[in-house]
C-alpha cells in the first residue's frame, strides 16, 4: 500500500489523498457502522465523541474477525449529522487508528442517519496481503 500525497495539494489531517495498492489482496469492506453495542444499544445519546468512539469499536471488531487491523485500511468514509463535529471525530479516530494510517477518506454531513439519534456513521475499506 503507498499513499498519495502529491505536491501542490495540502496535507489532510489523518488522511491521504490517495491510496495505491497493490495486488493480490484480500478485499475487506466494513458496512456503514452506526454507534449501538454489541445487543443494538444505543450508546453515547447525543455525544458525538462517545458515539465516535462506539463506531470505531465496531469496525474494529469487524476488521479483527476479517484478519485484518487498522494498518490494512486503505478508505474511510465519514457521514455525520453536523460536520462542525468533526474535531471530535478526530480525537475518537487517535483512539484507535494509529497516527500513520492515514488512508483515503470522505467526511459527508447528512440530513438524517437511518435513525433519528444517530450522529455518526462510518464505513471502512481494507486489503489484506495475501502472503
């Protein structure tokens, strides 16, 4: 995996502008995930760190039971309710991501979330060397 980061472009804040990669590879992409435990619970009502938090815990687990780790995401895509959050986003993401994946992302403010107390929802890309 290289990322892109050309001259003539600013740096992103713990993202790349692009991600090459190189295959073979296995595919792993993590569905949206949304801010609920393990038994559908919300968690963090109306906190967007906390729900954050929550999210990234998901798409941990989801990318541990692929065999795959935070260093094998190649795109994070961010959709929050209100994108003046995003600092809060950030913070949550040190948590877990570690300072030098910076992969391709997207962050979108939406209307809505599939339910109405939902803040954040993000979706994750990996690829694993085949070795």
């Amino acid at each position: 995996m290289r990322q892109i980061d050309p001259p003539g472009l600013p740096a992103g804040p713990g993202y790349s502008h692009g991600v090459s990669v190189e295959v073979p590879g296995r595919l792993v992409l993590v569905s949206g995930q949304v801010p609920v435990d393990e038994t559908g619970a919300l968690v963090g009502p109306g906190d967007l760190a906390a729900q954050t938090r929550q999210v990234f815990r998901n798409i941990q687990t989801v990318l541990t039971d692929a065999g795959a780790t935070w260093e094998h995401v190649v795109r994070l895509g961010y959709y929050l309710r209100d994108a003046t959050g995003v600092g809060a986003v950030r913070e949550a993401r040190a948590e877990f991501v570690p300072e030098h994946v910076t992969p391709a992302a997207t962050l979108v403010e939406v209307s809505r979330l599939v339910r109405e107390e939902f803040l954040v929802e993000i979706d994750a890309m990996a690829v694993v060397p085949i070795r």
